[in-house]
C-alpha cells in the first residue's frame, strides 16, 4: 500500500515524467487514484493503481486508442529498493 508522501520512481516515462526520477504521491481521490506531483511547482497529474501497478496514462484525443503511460515502482526506506505493486 502506498500513502501521501510516499516516493514513486519513474520506470517508464513519457513527455512529464522521466524515467530513473523520484516523485512524491500527493492527495489520494480515492483508494485507486491518487494526484503524483511532476516536481514542478505545485503541478502534479492524476496516477492510478491497478493490476499493472503505478501509472500515469495520456492519451491522445486526436489519434484513436494512442497512450502515452509513464509507469511507477515504490522505493523502500533509504536504500532505493524499487518494487512494482
């Protein structure tokens, strides 16, 4: 389970998240979305938890079923061990 505060690595990214950075889990919608911070001031985009883990989805209106997904793994303690959910 993550929670408000936790630190999400980059595994996959897309044009706002890049891979191999840190980013903060900000205010949970609900217990499956939640608001990821882009660490640009207070911008963040809105990160869903499913079967597949962390994710970030875009998708292009202009171009049918075209998904931009930025994917996440959780870093434990100080140690930096990711893990997908």
């Amino acid at each position: 389970m993550i929670n408000t505060g936790d630190k999400l690595i980059c595994t996959s990214g897309n044009d706002c998240y890049v891979q191999g950075e840190i980013y903060t889990v900000g205010e949970f919608m609900n217990d499956k979305c939640f608001k990821l911070m882009t660490g640009s001031n207070d911008e963040y985009w809105y990160a869903s938890i499913d079967k597949e883990g962390v994710h970030v989805r875009f998708r292009f209106n202009f171009i049918k079923d075209k998904y931009s997904d930025a994917r996440f793994g959780r870093i434990e303690n100080k140690n930096w061990v990711c893990y997908k959910f």
